[in-house]
C-alpha cells in the first residue's frame, strides 16, 4: 500500500510539473531563447532581406526593409515594376501594379493593423506583454503530423492569430491570422520552415509558404540576411 500511494504521489508531482511546463509564458520564454535569446532580439535594430518568391509557377525576386519597431518595406519585382508594402508607425502605403496603381495609395485601416505586425524584429511573441498584447495556450494540435503547442495572440488592436509552436526546437511551425479587406474576412496561413542561424547569432526561417485567400499560395525562400545595417528612413515615405 505504502509503494502505491509513493507512486501516486510521484504521478501527481509529474502531472504539475507537466502542466507547468506548458503555460504559455514557459512556452514563449523557450522560443524566444530558441530565436537567440532575449539580448541577441533587443539589440536587433534592421534587418534587410533578398529572396526568392515562387507564385504560379513564375520566380520573382524580393527584398525587404526593417527598422525595428518602427517602419518596415517589402519590394517585389514584376518585370520591371515594383510591386511595393509599406508599413510604419504612423500607417502604411502601398503600390500594386497588378490591381492597376500606377502611383502609391494610403492602406485601409484595417491592412495597417494586421501588416504592423511585420515592425517587430524578434516576431510576434518577443516582448508581447511590452506591446500592449495577450497570448494564451489554446492547447495542442497537429502540425505536419507533429503535436504542436497552439497559442492565441491578442494585439492591442484587437488583431487576434493563432500561433503553433514545435515543442521539440520552439520554433513557429505555422501562424495563421484573420482579417477585414472592406466587408470580407479574409484568412492567411503562413508556414514556416529551414530555420538557420545568421552570423548576427539570430535564427530565422529560411523557407515560408504563404497561404493566401482564394488558394493563392507564395513560396519565399531568404537568400540573403544582414542584421543592423543602415537604413535611410526617408526610404519608407509615401511618394507625392
């Protein structure tokens, strides 16, 4: 009987430190050292991307501009058209030769909100509570085949996307996100997959699908990355 109740108790002991272990803020906390560790993503000022996009079975080229917290820039080539997202603080501006814009326009307030996810350099999870945001676990679920912790984040614009984190590297495994285009919801998937290491000691994905609306699917492979190189702001203005 004694032996029993030393198992039972050491059983109930396990179950605690098993339940500890998957509050959201443990998880978070692992990821974060997974990325490079709080002082590596804090001293992260720009991070400037090349890289490949395959859609529709063309091969486009792209780059990226990120200053830290307050502006970010993504540039795609369309035949010798600039296909151009930008985001800052104060809103954002774009310019989408295929929709026919041949000049910049302003954003709709509702693509602002969920592309000024994009300003932060240590993702999405990185100093949260700071931002003003919420994350919650919402369990587990299968990624791929894998058990994945699946957490809820809560932006302080009211912008909420799941997250599924692999408990074995606490990588993102894939983060998903719904929001307002005029009177549609719309949703998009991203997956993310290839991390690697910089020379800056931070790790990245280097492979992303992008799952968009209507089945429109993007493959972005990174070919290049340069962490705290010098960025004009001038270069996220919107064109008069």
């Amino acid at each position: 009987m004694r032996s029993l109740r030393v198992v039972l108790m050491a059983a109930s002991v396990l179950s605690v430190v098993s339940l500890h272990a998957q509050t959201a803020d443990e998880i978070v906390n692992k990821h974060i050292e997974a990325l490079g560790g709080k002082d590596k993503l804090s001293s992260i000022k720009t991070v400037y991307t090349e890289y490949d996009m395959e859609v529709m079975g063309q091969t486009l080229t792209g780059t990226t501009w990120l200053v830290n917290g307050k502006a970010f820039k993504n540039e795609v080539d369309l035949a010798g058209q600039k296909m151009i997202q930008c985001f800052t603080e104060e809103g954002g501006w774009g310019i989408n030769p295929m929709m026919g814009q041949t000049s910049a326009e302003v954003m709709p307030a509702d693509q602002v909100k969920s592309g000024k996810a994009q300003l932060d350099a240590g993702g999405p999870l990185f100093n949260y509570v700071t931002k003003g945001n919420t994350v919650e676990l919402a369990g587990k679920e299968a990624v791929n085949g894998k058990d994945a912790f699946k957490l809820k984040l809560k932006t302080k614009d009211s912008v909420e996307s799941f997250i599924w984190i692999d408990p074995t590297t606490w990588y993102i495994m894939k983060s998903n996100v719904k929001t307002k285009m005029g009177n549609d919801e719309v949703e998009t998937t991203v997956a993310f997959s290839n991390y690697k290491k910089t020379d800056f000691g931070y790790v990245l994905p280097t492979n992303t699908e992008v799952t968009m609306p209507q089945g429109v699917v993007l493959n972005i492979i990174s070919k290049k990355t340069e962490i705290n190189k010098e960025m004009d702001m001038k270069m996220f203005e919107m064109p008069k």
